[in-house]
C-alpha cells in the first residue's frame, strides 16, 4: 500500500472547499460584550469542523477556516507517537478516529488510564512512520461517513502550515504520557519555539504549572479544562467540583478555565434548563476567562432550546447576566452566525429580508399542533402568518386540526370514541377514528397529544406540554388571529371536500366562507386570507374572492412542470407550496443540485412557499451542518423563496432580524449552501446510490372536476372496525404520494447509528 499522505493534494482541497462558500470577511459586532475583556467570544474549532469531517483532518481545518469568524481558533488534542511527534486525535485511543484497527491488525495494547483498565491502539506504540498508512475516519457514528479513509493523520506542524488565526492546543494527558517516558512538557516547549501557540489547556494543574515560567504568557494564555464535577484532579487529589470554587487558587498557574457546559447551565432529569450558576461571574471576579466545550448541532438539547443550536450558543454568549469568552464546537459556522449576526437583537429588530414565517399547526414544534397555545405562542414567536388546517365535525363546525384522523393528534384511542374506527380509503391506508365520526362537544372533550415525528431517534418535543392546550374552532382561531396587531394573515388549507360532500353531507367550502363572512374577514383588508388545498377544485370556490391568496400545494417531490400545467395552476391559484425536496433534492441525504423550479413558477406570478421546515437535526441534509438556520438561510436566500412553512416559527422569525443580511458583504457563515459541491468532495467509491429523478408535473396531475354540488345525506355513527367501501376517486384523480426526503434521511440516519 502507497503511503497515504502522498494522495492528498493540498490545492485541490482548497478549492473545492472554497467552493463552498462565498468567502468574505465579516463585519463584526461593535456592541459591548459582557466577556471579561470585553472583547466578542471565541470560536473554537474542535478538531476543526469535525461535525462533518473527520477530526482533525485536511478538509476539516480548511473548512473551519472558511466558513467561521476570522479569528477562528483551530484546536488540537494532541497525541505523541512513539518518536515524540505530536500528532491531533481526539483520544489517546486511535481506533476510534482513525483506520489503525485494519491497517496495523493486532497491535492493540492494554494499558491502565487515570486508573482504569483500557484496550486499544494507542499512538505511543507507534512512530509516525508506522501511522502513515492509517486514514482518518468519523469517529461518531450519528454522523456521515462519506469522507472516512480519505485523509491521513495530521501533526501540529500539518495544521499550523494552514496559517489559522489562532492555534489552541490541548494536552488531556500528560501524566499517561509521563508513565511511558515521553515528555509533553518537553514537546510543548520545543514547538513553542517555532510555533506562535495561543491557547494551551491540559485538566492536569501540575503540567500548567510545570510550563508556566518558561512559556511567554503575552503570548500563550494557559488553560485550565475541568472534567466532570465527580471527577478528581490528580496532582491536588481534590474533585473538579471543589477546584470550581477555588478560581484563587487556579488564576497562580492559568489565565482562564474551561469548562463543560452544564457547569453553567444545569438541567433537571427531565431535560430542561435550571437557573444559571454563578460560575462566569466568580471566573470573571477571579480575573479568569471562560471557555465552555461540549457544543455540538447533532445531539439532544435542552428542550428550552426546541432543537435549535444557535439558541443554546445565545444563552451562553448573549443572556443579558454575562458572555462567557469562547464556545468549542464540532460545527463553528453555528456560533460564528450566533456572535456575529444574531447577538443583541431585541424584540422589536428590523427584519433585514422579505419572506413569510407561515406556521405549521401553530408552533407544533413546541406545543400540540393547532391548540390555543401552539397559536398563541406562533404569535409570541413571530410568525408572520397562522394556519389552520380545517376539519369538520360531525355537527358541522368547521374547527383546526392537522389531520382528519383523530388518531395522529389526540387522545381519542384512549377515549370512550375508540370503537369509532374504520377504514377510508379515500382518505387514507389503514383505519382511523375520523373527526366527522364525532361530534365538536365530543371533540372538545378530546385531549390533544405532541407531534413526535422523530420519535425513533429519542428526539421528543417539549414533554412537559404533550398534553397542554385546547382545540379552537375556525371562528376562534380567526378572533384570535384578528386581534393580534403583529399578524400579516391567516392561511386556511382545505382538505377531503369531495368526500365530505359526497358522503358525509358536510361541505367544508361553504362553512369556511359562511365563518369568513361573519368574521369580517370579507371586508378587511389589513390581514391577508390565504386559502390553501391540493385540489384545484376547492380552490375554484373562492375564484369570486378577489382579496384571498389561493394557494396549490403540490405534495409529490416534483423537479419541474409543463408549461401547460402551469398555465392551469394560473388559472386557479396565485402561489403554491412545494416540498424542500423540490427545490434541492438529494441522494444519501447530500444535495445533488437545484431545480430551477422555483425560477419557474415565479416566472409565472406564482409566490412560492416551501415545506416543512424543522429544528431537528435528523430533519436537514448533510449540507445544512445540522442547523437550521442554516437550511433557512439557503432557501430563502440560495433559492429566493416567498416564505417557509415551519413548525418551529421562532428560528424564522428570527432569522428574518439577523444584522449580517443588511452588510454590504455577505459573511461566509451567512452564504447559502452550494447544492451538490459537499457531494464533490466524496470518494467516487463512497458516493451514495443516485436516486431517480422527481417526476414532471403534467396538465392531467392538475386539472380536475368540479366539486359535487350535492350533499349526501350524513350516514350514522359507524360501529368499530368497520371498511367502507371506497366509491371512487373524489375528483377522478389519484392523491399525489408524499414525497421521500424524509424517510430517506430516517433510514440512512438508522443504518449509521448501527455501524
């Protein structure tokens, strides 16, 4: 085998990573900051942007450098080989980052660390001679690992040829080194000569002490990295949780501390946030600075957080009690955005871009979809528009809920209705307790239940409030939406109005015009009615209302349209909602490129709104680092969308505000992801399967009959279990499938935490 670091040519890893992003300076926050210097916080890049590439490899460092705050901070944990190189892995252990258990087969060793028995391949038994055939690898198995076995294993003075801003080296143990006749300390202070070192941390007291007096601390700041609380510190034999209130002591060695994050912020069994710890200010008291580790996009939050990672970075630099001095994160581009564009924005910021924030069952992300308190807090948030998706009664009141099952989104199985099941097929696959089978009184009675569509990787929403909240009817829902002076509009999506017509004898177009009307909403012209459907034919209903926005939601991935079923949907509607998938659809979860469908439809006069946008991190391509401000980002300025539709409207919202919109320069870590180049940087061997195209929409997908104008008369309660049998299509057509995007990322996600 040729050696591995003879395959990797600098150049073209800087260009196709540069390709990324649009690579500009940033403009910097100028406002004061509550850190002990004053001074923004630091980004530190750990292992460089190691949630995405293997740590500490080629592409992760460029990567960081590229797409971060300029004065971004590589970092290092670094490792000596059996010749005293220093080498960056993230564990005295190889074979969890890198290939060493299939190149060096059998050369594991057993060794006692801080006391406790290890097995593995440990770089102090190899010279880096030895480890030039070994390739880095993706040592988190959540993560991708397109880019495992590229790249080679990198020494400090690798990653110092890159010329970043800042070097921080860490040494995690010292002592184990010490046992096995090799010298940190030693090291440290060789390449001290040579390299402009800016931050050296170690848990070990005795190693900061040993290096202090022979270090020039103007220019190396010394650090102190505390383990976890239980943890004891050998060199003084006293529990890191001691040292913590001992900031006197530590300033005689370190000119700061860092620290895992719960140290600040606690949270109870339950996953949420306790008050804050004084930890920062007694730091800061002391004369110490404070950096927190233990970021990353790609692992359950805090639920105060609702799986949105640029929140949590705001709590910590952005609270209005104090900053802490630097985050460590995997993924750097999120705490760059989170310090540059999105700190000290208030309430009432000015919007820097023009899109709609058009809620999804209210703020479903957060509470029980279309409940008084998802709508209210969607308000509080900063939607820009509420939705609510109406369903009839069995007494005919028009009332919001996401689905016409009452099984997806409520507690009906456990009801006294249970028996009231059977099977549509109109409607749907499988047996359902339908809300037309139930009276409003009956639904009232109902209690509503969270939506967890990411359930399976124990990512749950908000378990406090699962249960939390009151259904509203449509008349409701519009008094409230009417009385909230921050709205723009309200959208009202239409579904089942052929059946229902046809079999139940409840026409859904005229109860949702008759409330309308009585609402006021005929004569308003303050807040906007949008009237949203997949049937061309409802939306014909409202043809004569001349002040609503009708609205075509195509629910099939979709690459692009006839021109003739475009001129049919013109006919009929003035936007249209569309999937993620159809504006950049993907394969293994990576973009593979644009569609040029939005171009289209706006080419024709069509507002484009673009569906569903989620917090959750297994929700995003590959492409968005597990952030979703990212993925807005993209959309909103790569493709030029008219809004999103999201189920957490308060990311949007404040995405709208973000002050690095209004620069003269976009900053890197503000540029839209470029579709299909991470899929560039992929191995041929390695690339995922390519998927078949999305169909093309053609004039037959869209044209339909018109409504019955009829109304059945309504049949009796069925008894449980009963099939009706289904007496065609409603409009001649079959329901467009849902689209892939999502179970494609489920499966693979699954596959990857079983390798």
């Amino acid at each position: 085998m040729c050696n591995i670091r003879s395959l990797f040519t600098p150049l073209l890893a800087v260009l196709l990573l540069q390709s990324l992003v649009v690579d500009v300076s940033a403009q910097g926050s100028a406002r004061p900051w509550q850190t002990l210097t004053g001074n923004p916080p630091l980004v530190i890049a750990r292992g460089g942007f190691s949630g995405l590439f293997p740590y500490s490899s080629p592409y992760a460092f460029r990567f960081a450098m590229v797409t971060s705050l300029p004065d971004v901070v590589l970092w290092c944990d670094v490792q000596l080989t059996k010749d005293s190189v220093g080498i960056c892995a993230p564990d005295l252990r190889l074979d969890n980052s890198t290939y060493i258990s299939q190149v060096l087969k059998s050369k594991d060793k057993f060794y006692l660390v801080d006391g406790v028995p290890t097995r593995g391949w440990f770089a102090v038994d190899f010279t880096l001679s030895d480890l030039s055939l070994v390739s880095l690898m993706q040592g988190i198995y959540s993560r991708s690992d397109k880019f495992d076995g590229a790249f080679p294993i990198q020494t400090v003075q690798d990653m110092t040829t890159l010329k970043p801003s800042g070097i921080w080296l860490n040494i995690q143990h010292n002592a184990f080194y010490e046992q096995r006749n090799l010298s940190m300390r030693s090291y440290v202070l060789s390449l001290s000569r040579s390299v402009v070192i800016n931050h050296l941390s170690s848990p070990e007291a005795s190693f900061l002490g040993s290096v202090a007096n022979r270090l020039n601390l103007n220019i190396t700041k010394l650090v102190f990295r505390f383990l976890e609380p239980n943890f004891t510190e050998l060199s003084t034999n006293q529990t890191y949780d001691s040292l913590s209130k001992n900031f006197t002591f530590i300033k005689t060695f370190a000119s700061g501390i860092l620290i895992p994050k719960n140290y600040i912020w606690p949270t109870d069994a339950n996953g949420y946030l306790q008050p804050h710890t004084s930890i920062v200010s007694d730091a800061h008291k002391a004369g110490l600075e404070v950096f927190v580790s233990e970021f990353y996009n790609d692992v359950p939050l805090s639920y105060n957080y609702s799986y949105d990672p640029v929140a949590e970075y705001l709590n910590f630099v952005d609270n209005g009690d104090f900053s802490v001095d630097g985050v460590l994160s995997d993924f750097p581009i999120t705490p760059s955005a989170a310090i540059d564009c999105f700190s000290g924005l208030g309430k009432n910021a000015t919007p820097q871009v023009s899109f709609s924030v058009i809620s999804k069952n209210g703020a479903s992300g957060d509470y029980p979809g279309c409940t008084d308190l998802a709508y209210q807090n969607a308000i509080s948030y900063g939607a820009d528009v509420i939705d609510c998706p109406v369903q009839m009664s069995k007494d005919g009141i028009p009332f919001c809920l996401g689905s016409i099952n009452l099984l997806s989104s409520t507690s009906i199985a456990q009801s006294p209705y249970s028996s009231r099941s059977k099977t549509i097929p109109e409607i749907g696959a499988g047996s359902g307790i339908f809300t037309f089978s139930l009276t409003w009184s009956e639904i009232q009675s109902l209690t509503p239940m969270m939506s967890n569509p990411y359930s399976k990787f124990d990512l749950l929403r908000n378990p406090e409030f699962k249960s939390s909240g009151k259904f509203l009817t449509l008349s409701d829902f519009l008094a409230l939406a009417k009385s909230t002076s921050s709205l723009t509009g309200v959208l009202i999506s239409i579904e089942n109005a052929a059946y229902l017509i046809e079999k139940e004898g409840l026409n859904v177009t005229t109860a949702v015009l008759d409330v309308l009307s009585k609402a006021g909403y005929d004569n308003q012209t303050s807040m906007k009615v949008m009237i949203e459907s997949t049937n061309s034919s409802v939306l014909m209903k409202f043809k004569d209302k001349k002040k609503y926005e009708r609205v075509y939601r195509i629910e099939e991935d979709i690459r692009d349209a006839k021109d003739a079923a475009m001129k049919d949907i013109k006919g009929f509607a003035d936007s249209v909602v569309i999937s993620k998938a159809s504006v950049y659809p993907d394969s293994g979860s990576f973009l593979t490129g644009d569609t040029n469908f939005v171009p289209k439809l706006k080419s024709y006069g069509l507002s484009v709104y673009v569906e569903t946008f989620s917090n959750e991190f297994v929700s995003q391509a590959w492409d968005y680092f597990s952030d979703a401000t990212v993925e807005i980002n993209s959309f909103v300025l790569g493709a030029n969308i008219s809004g999103v539709i999201t189920e957490f409207p308060q990311t949007s919202a404040r995405y709208k505000k973000n002050r690095c919109l209004g620069d003269k320069e976009l900053p890197s870590y503000m540029s839209p992801a470029q579709p299909g180049s991470l899929m560039q940087l992929i191995q041929t061997a390695a690339l995922p399967p390519a998927e078949p195209p999305s169909p093309v929409l053609t004039e037959s997908d869209v044209v339909e009959a018109p409504l019955p104008s009829s109304l059945a008369t309504p049949p009796p309660t069925p008894g449980g279990g009963t099939a009706v049998s289904p007496p065609g299509t409603s409009n001649g057509l079959p329901k467009i499938g849902a689209g892939s995007f999502l179970t494609s990322l489920a499966m693979l996600f699954t596959i990857l935490l079983l390798l």
